[in-house]
C-alpha cells in the first residue's frame, strides 16, 4: 500500500506562522525613566531653608584659626545633603541636571548666609576691638563708644565700597581688610580684618568646595543610571 502524503493545502488547514524572532534573545528591559521632579524640588526648598540655621553657625566656625572651622563644612554638608537624600529618595531616580541645580541652590543658601553673618558682624567686632584697644572712653559707657565705632565702619563701607553690606564687605576683604584711622573718629588707628586677605580668600573657596562636596556627595547618588 503507498502511502499519500498530504500538504496543509490538500487538507484545507492553513500553514503555521514562522516566527522569525523566536531563537532571538529577550531585549533588555529600557532604564528607569526619571519620575517627575516635583518631589525632589520640594526636597530641595525645604533643606535650603533648614540650612539656614547651620550656615549661620558656620559663621563663627570659619572664624577659628588655621583653618580648624573647615571642618565644620564638611560635616555640616553630609549633615544637610542627607536630610535632602531622605526627603527626595522615594520619588528617584532624577535627572542629573536637575540634581546639579538643586544641590547648587542648597550649598548657596547655607554658604551665603555665613557669609552674610559675617559681614553683618563686621563692624561689631571690630568695635569691640577698639573698646579692648582703647584707654580713654571719655563720658560714654563701653556700649554707647561701640556702637560709635560699629557706625562709623559701616559708613565707610558704605562710601568706599557700595553698596555696603555683604558686598560692600566682600569688595572691602579681598582688595584692602584695612578701616584707615582717618575713617575712625573714635580710635586713634586702622582696625583690620583678623585673617590676611590671601588667607581669607583661601578659606572662603576651601569652605564653598567642602560644603558642595559634603552636600553633593549625598543627593548626586539620586540620578538616573548612566545607560
């Protein structure tokens, strides 16, 4: 007996389809996509203001000498990126650009207000430099020859290096850190910042870069994996 051999058309029974991509491996699945940001700026408008406090601590700790108050702005930095890392970290990851930029935010609002407390404390230290240096207070109490003497730097920082101020102070600090006893009526010689100017200039940007570095050490690892 010969046996028929029958195709699928013989039989009315359509062909099976033939997959092409059948011995082809899986595609790896695609990175996660960056949520949307509102949390993370959030984080960042919240630890921006709680910085606050610890940039005006920051102040005093800059003031200690050879450089010890560095110190402080590292560890305050790690202190304040992990708060920013536990606000934001349920909503990652995020884009890295919008981490730069909120970290930025961050480290300006903690970095400009020690040094915006230093400039308001200015004229105060250096009047009470004066009430020490001084013999002859005439008929004032040691307050009210203080405050004369605060007066009269502001007023010169004013006239000499507008706006006054912050800027004013930073302008004065890093091109003279000299008050002429000219500009003292009160004082008989030249009040000066503590810290040379090349050695103040140091401390400011070592400050600026260790506080980045201890606030960005602890946001940055929320971005997006590099594909």
């Amino acid at each position: 007996m010969v046996e028929t051999l029958h195709t699928h058309a013989d039989i009315g029974v359509p062909p099976p389809e033939v997959t092409h991509n059948a011995c082809r491996p899986e595609p790896a699945p695609a990175p996660p996509r960056p949520r949307a940001h509102r949390r993370w700026w959030a984080a960042v408008a919240v630890t921006a203001a709680l910085s606050i406090p610890f940039g005006w601590l920051l102040s005093y700790a800059a003031a200690l000498p050879f450089y010890l108050g560095l110190f402080f702005f590292v560890l305050f930095g790690l202190l304040i990126g992990a708060l920013a890392y536990r606000l934001a970290h349920p909503g990652c990851p995020y884009a890295a650009s919008a981490l730069v930029a909120g970290t930025t935010l961050i480290v300006l609002a903690c970095w400009g207000t020690s040094l915006y407390k230093e400039a308001a404390d200015l004229p105060h230290d250096l009047a009470s430099r004066a009430v020490r240096q001084t013999g002859n207070l005439g008929e004032r109490t040691s307050a009210d020859y203080q405050a004369d003497v605060a007066r009269q730097v502001r007023a010169y920082l004013r006239a000499h290096y507008r706006p006054g101020g912050t800027l004013g102070y930073l302008r004065w600090v890093a091109t003279s850190g000299v008050i002429p006893a000219e500009a003292l009526s009160d004082f008989p010689r030249e009040l000066s910042v503590g810290q040379r100017r090349a050695s103040w200039m140091v401390r400011v940007v070592l400050s600026l870069t260790l506080l980045s570095f201890g606030v960005g050490s602890q946001t940055l690892v929320l971005r997006e994996p590099q594909t």
